[in-house]
C-alpha cells in the first residue's frame, strides 16, 4: 500500500508541475522515476519511452501506467495513470473557467508566449538527456535522422516509423 501511494505522489508531483501537455511532461517524468525514486534505469526509461511513442494516446499517462505496472502491478499502473491525470483533470476544470473569461487579455497571452519556449526547452532537455543511450553507434545515428526526415517530410505519422525502425532492428540487429 505505501508503494501505491508513494507511485501516486510522485506522478502527481509531475502532473502538477507540468505546462504543455504529455512531452513537456517526460523530462519532469524522468526526474521523479529514474533520479529521484530509481525504478527504472535510463535505459530502461529510454525503451518505455520508444514503447510508448509506438502506441497511440497520452504519452505521459503511458509512461506513468508502464512504470506503475512495473512497480506494482495493476494497482500500480492505475495509481501511477491516476497521479498524471487527476491534478491536471482538477486545475483544467477550475482554469478553464478563468482562462475563458480572460483569454484576451494583454497580459494572459504575454504570458502564454513566454510559457511555450519553455516547453521546448524541456523538450530539448529530453533529447539531450536520452541520446547517450539512443545514438550508440552510426547506424543509431543514421536511423534517428533517417526517421526524423521521413517525420517532416513525409509527414509519416510517428507510430509508422517507429514501427519501421523496430523491424530495422529485429532484421538487422
């Protein structure tokens, strides 16, 4: 029971601080799961992540309910899903109201500008943060901006050339 709930605060602690949706939640993720609690390794944060970008949904409410499962089982994964959903599920219902009232505001849209760089960063730090165990040699290398590329380009849905880059790897590796 102390597990679930300590899974439970420190996906809420995520889900409360975090600004921009599911990405901008993963470095925060990161912190609290393989820094701070160490239930997962980098590595294996790194593939849950993969995992978790193949399947369709929330990237955030994934991490947290695959990192509860691993804990926990269900309850963990339920406690884990719970603690990223619930504080942004509360604060959207309670801002929506304000932000509808005064979203024309000078003020709320100078704010709003500065808050989505911020995001970026973030996601930003995720990418230097995982490289080191994604880009291991140069054929690592050569698939992420082979992927990247297709991605913009192509305007390929993510889940497509993750499951491309899979089959690169159960065929080539």
């Amino acid at each position: 029971m102390l597990l679930l709930l300590k899974i439970l605060y420190a996906f809420a602690k995520v889900g409360v601080v975090a600004y921009g949706g599911g990405p901008s939640m993963i470095p925060l993720m990161q912190e609290e799961v393989v820094d701070v609690n160490h239930w997962l390794t980098n590595a294996e944060f790194v593939d849950a992540l993969a995992m978790g970008n193949a399947l369709p949904g929330p990237i955030a409410t994934k991490m947290s309910a695959y990192t509860g499962f691993k804990l926990a089982g269900i309850p963990g994964a339920i406690m884990g899903t719970l603690g990223t959903v619930l504080p942004s599920a509360v604060a959207m219902l309670m801002l929506a109201a304000l932000f509808f009232q005064f979203k024309d505001y000078p003020k709320v849209q100078a704010v709003l500008k500065a808050v989505r760089p911020a995001v970026v960063a973030l996601l930003l730090v995720t990418v230097y943060e995982v490289y080191p165990q994604s880009i291991t040699s140069w054929h690592t290398g050569l698939i992420a901006v082979v992927t990247l590329v297709v991605i913009i380009a192509l305007r390929l849905h993510p889940a497509i050339a993750i499951l491309a880059a899979a089959l690169v790897g159960f065929f080539v590796y």
